[in-house]
C-alpha cells in the first residue's frame, strides 16, 4: 500500500548533476478495498449494483479512482489546530429548526458527504475547516457537481415547490452538512490518534460509503457510533446496516470492533473519543 516516487535532487558541491532518491509514501485505494471487502457473492452484488446505478453514473468513476495518502501524513497537532481554526459548522442553527425539514434531514445526495470530505482533503492537502470546505463546495467545479450544486437544487425545489420558507430550508442544509463536517473531524481525529498508538489503520471513502467501515487494520473492521436518539446505543438500529450485516459472508471471515461515544453534550464542538475510549480501543486492535 505504499507508492514510489523518483525525485531529482542537484548536489553542486559534490559535482552531482543529480541523485535518485525514492520516497515512499502510504496510500489506500480502491482497489486495496475491493479485494478485502468484495470476496463474496452478496458484496459483489452490491459493489456491481452500486457501480451500475444510473443515479452513481458520475459517481462512482471518481470513488474508483480515489487514493488516500494526506490523511496519512496528518498529526495530532495538525487535527487539533483545524478544530481550533474551523469556525461553528452549525452557525446560529439550533436543533429545532436543523431537524424541521424532513426532505432534508433525510436528503442523501448522489455523492455521500464522505466522497466529498475526502475528495476536499485530498485536493486541499490537508483537513479543511468549515470554511475552506464551504469554498471547495461552493467554488471549485468538483465542490460544486459533488455537494454545492445539489443543496441549492434541493433547496430551491423545496422553496418553490413545497412552500418551505427560504431561510428555514437554507438553516436545515447547514445543520445536516455542519453535523456531517464534525462526524468527518471524529473520524480523521480517530485515525490519526489510533495509528499515533501504533495501529496500522487505513481508511477509503468506497469502504465507508458502500460497506459501512469507517476504517480497518489488517481484517479487522472498525466501526465509529455515537448514541443519540436516532441510533439507539449497542444495538443494530438506525439508518444504515451495519458493517458486520453487510460484510458477514465475506471469506475468509472479518472481525469487527466498534468505538462507540455517548452523545455530545456541547452544541458545535467537535466531539472525539476520550483518550481511556482510545487507549482501550488500541489494546483490543492490538490483539491477533
């Protein structure tokens, strides 16, 4: 999983006109998430089912041609300082008024949220705050045809053909994608600590969106719940099957581990894994 690169270097004071050097750089693809995910009949279903999907024609020719590698090279004081810097992903939205439109609430674009996380990272060369997110998603042509474009289309339809007040409707949109830009600082703050702890974690936006992982290690799929009222703690339910349903056939057998948070206590703070939830989490990955 790792990538070579040749670089050109001049040394004049040793009469080298050049040397080759080879830096190695660590990166996760498509293809890595295929071989380990898509090794049974019901995942091979579903992986050609999702390719062939007319509503993911654009889609899935950018998921497939998606290479990890910033998220890699991230530290913890490099997570720290974009929690620091972004500023509030919810704005002045409160609860009441984020989960008020329903159309939008359940809104699922043709891009997930997490095609377009990663892709921004990728292009940016680092995590993004709120607000450099915004702009790859409001200026940039790929931020645009991913997740800009559609939130206005779904936000117009909504204001002109289902009467939905312009500002509640534009309220809703930043809550659900606000909610979304912490739940991916989570993830990235997850990985950077767990692999910090020596656990060789990888992660892709195929495995996430299509099988439901947020990130593995060797055959060992890992899983990240935070219990609220819409995903009932512990347990199976909620919008999404989980990793462990989706991937039960597959051969030879996957374990599986989850990292569940309690809910968040503070309106629109990043909520992350305790440092005892992390170290507890590492000991287990850890074991063979």
């Amino acid at each position: 999983m790792t990538l070579g690169a040749e670089v050109m270097v001049n040394y004049p004071a040793h009469g080298l006109t050049y040397c080759r050097l080879w830096v190695w750089a660590m990166e996760t693809t498509a293809r890595h998430v295929l071989d380990l995910f898509c090794a049974s009949m019901s995942t091979e279903r579903r992986f050609e089912d999702w390719k062939r999907d007319p509503r993911r024609e654009r889609v899935a020719p950018v998921v497939l041609a998606h290479r990890t590698r910033v998220l890699y090279r991230l530290t913890e004081d490099d997570v720290h300082d974009v929690c620091q810097r972004t500023e509030h992903a919810l704005g002045q939205v409160r609860r009441e008024v984020g989960e008020s439109v329903p159309q939008i609430v359940d809104w699922h674009p043709k891009f997930a949220f997490t095609h377009t996380f990663h892709t921004c990272v990728e292009r940016l060369g680092a995590v993004p705050t709120y607000q450099q997110f915004r702009e790859f998603s409001l200026s940039s042509a790929e931020g645009l045809g991913m997740l800009g474009t559609p939130a206005k289309e779904l936000i117009r339809d909504l204001v002109v053909r289902h009467g939905v007040e312009q500002r509640r409707a534009q309220a809703a949109m930043r809550w659900r994608i606000g909610n979304a830009y912490y739940g991916f600082l989570r993830e990235v703050y997850t990985l950077v600590q767990l692999r910090r702890r020596g656990i060789d974690l990888r992660v892709h936006p195929l495995a996430d969106a299509l099988f439901r992982v947020d990130a593995w290690t060797g055959r060992r799929a890992l899983s990240l719940r935070v219990g609220n009222r819409k995903f009932r703690q512990g347990s199976n339910a909620g919008r999404k099957t989980p990793a462990e349903l989706l991937l039960a056939d597959v051969v030879p057998p996957l374990r599986f581990d989850t990292i569940e948070l309690a809910a968040a206590t503070q309106f629109g703070q990043v909520h992350v894994p305790t440092a005892q939830v992390l170290d507890h989490a590492a000991d287990r990955l850890n074991v063979l």
